[in-house]
C-alpha cells in the first residue's frame, strides 16, 4: 500500500483563508480588526525565523500585528508588566509569549498571567483544565491543526485506536484530549513506554510528538492507519548540507500506512494556521459574536 499524503500546506492555506473571510466580516460589519501580540524575549533564531512568519501572515489575513521583541536578561517584572498592559489592551485579542524563554524566567509564571481569553496558544492552567473537561476554551494550535486534518480525512474518528508517542504539554497531553473528545481509544506512550513497537502496532491513528528523527519505523505501523507526523528535526544529508525530517521514517511508513503528513509540509503549516484561528475566535468572544465555525474544536 501506499499512503495518501495529506498535505498540511493545502489545507493550512484554505483555513487562512476561511479566517480571511472572518477577518473581512469583523472589518466591514462590525468596524472591528483582531489583533495578535507576539512577544519574544531574547535572539533565539529559531524562535526569531517563527516569529517574523507568525507576523507576516497574521498581516496577510487582514489582522493586527504587534510583536514585542525584550531583551534576554529582561526581569520578570518587566515582562509581566508588558502581559499586564496586553491584557488590558483592547486592540489586543491574542497573546503569544514565544517559547522557550530564557531560564532565569519562570515560564509557568508568566504564562499563566496572560488573560486565559486572549491565551490563544492554550497554555494557560485555565484552558488547560476547560479542556480536560470538555469545556469551551482556547485549544493549544499544533494539536488542533491535527485534530482539523484527521476529521477532514476521517469524518467521524469515533471508536478509532490513537496511540500518541510524546507526552509534552503543548502537544502530547493536549493531543489527547481532543482525541478523547472525539471519542477515540487513547494511549500516550512515551520513553518509558514498555513494547512501544506493540502498543503503536495497535493504533488506527499515530500521532508522533517526541522530537527524535525518524524514530518510528515502517513496521511498528498497522497497514492501513493514519500517521500524523508533528516533528520537525533538522538532520546532516549524506552528501553535505541538512534536511527537515519528522519523528517518522516517511519512506518505510509511507509504504503501509493509509494515510501519512510529510515533513515538511503536514502539520507544520497548519500551527500558525490555528493560532490565526485561535485569534480571531478570541475576538469573537471578546465581543460576544457567533464564533467562525470549522475553526474550533
Ligand atoms: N515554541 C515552539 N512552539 C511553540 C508554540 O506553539 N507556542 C509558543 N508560544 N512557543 C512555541
């Protein structure tokens, strides 16, 4: 079998524009504009190239854009009191604080200060646990962009095996819920998981959320199942040079499994594409309108 490939790009590119359309009816019928505050702290690169991507499209949807760039040796004072005016700020709907911060902040902390409605990343301990209970909340944007593609692909996902390798908070735990909420059989494994290659044999759905290159293999995939690959790894190329590959062996589980999102090009697209999402639903509530539909949990 070869797998269908689901392409993260497509699919993120339609949910940009679906928030587009939002973002145009918010303009023109309510005089309003949704508004994302980005705030890095320190010249991390990897979170600068995240950074200025979030800015450009957050702008290409017709939204507000303002990005906070601190100093790495900023005081937690002053970065709360930045959150503070944020909150407080009315063009403001969204809040994101790039991780991860330098190790003199305490990340909980400051996380845990930004108002859980403009929390549109869903870290904050409120969402957190309005989540855990089915509750309405922001979703964290990795694993909504998942969910978002698995019921494309699926329809109903009732009933399904999901087996997720990675326990983090930003995606292996939250991951779960929504899988749980869609009413799938779920497992989190993780590095101490015992027979990790059996349990993910017995999965209709993998999601893979560990950061080590192509570590599941072909073989440890039931013919026919769903890969969602969440990794992005840079590894050397033989011949010189790096390339982007994910926490799955594409080659090798390609080759069983029904459906697989490559590396790049899969999920990877489709987390900024929710945090625009996540932004506008932010804004919707902030002003008591219906929220777009298709682009929650
Ligand atoms: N760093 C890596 N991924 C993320 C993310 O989804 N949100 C934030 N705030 N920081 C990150």
């Amino acid at each position: 079998m070869t797998a269908t490939v689901i392409d993260g790009k497509a699919f993120a590119a339609n949910v940009r524009a679906h928030v587009a359309t939002h973002v145009d009816t918010l303009r023109d019928e309510h005089g309003i504009t949704p508004g994302l505050a980005v705030v890095l702290v320190g010249e991390d690169p990897a979170s600068q190239v995240y950074v200025r991507s979030k800015g450009k499209m957050t702008v290409e949807v017709g939204m507000a854009s303002f990005e906070h760039k601190l100093d790495a040796d900023v005081s937690e004072a002053d970065l709360l009191s930045l959150i503070d005016r944020l909150n407080n700020d009315p063009t403001v709907h969204g809040i994101l604080v790039q991780l991860p911060l330098p190790g003199h902040l305490d990340s909980d902390l400051v996380i845990n200060a930004i108002n859980p409605a403009k929390d549109v990343d869903g870290f904050h301990i409120s969402n957190v646990g309005l989540l855990a209970t089915g509750q309405k909340s922001m979703v964290p944007c990795t694993p909504l962009g998942c969910l978002m593609m698995l019921r494309d692909y699926h329809g109903s996902l009732s009933g399904m095996d999901a087996v997720i390798i990675g326990r983090s908070n930003i995606v292996g735990k939250p991951m779960a819920q929504l899988l749980l909420g869609d009413s799938c059989t779920v497992t989190i494994a993780h590095s101490r998981t015992k027979d990790l290659p059996g349990v993910v044999r017995r999965a209709d759905i993998v999601v893979a959320a560990v950061g080590r290159p192509q570590m599941v293999p072909g073989d440890w995939i039931k013919p026919g199942a769903t890969v969602i690959d969440v990794g992005i790894n840079r590894i050397d190329k033989p011949g010189g040079g790096t390339r982007l590959v994910g926490d799955v062996d594409y080659d090798s589980c390609a080759q069983v499994a029904g459906a697989i999102t490559p590396v790049p090009g899969g999920v990877g697209p489709m987390t900024i594409a929710c945090l625009l999402a996540n932004t506008v639903t932010a804004c919707c509530r902030a002003h008591g309108l219906p929220e777009p539909e298709g682009l929650t949990a």
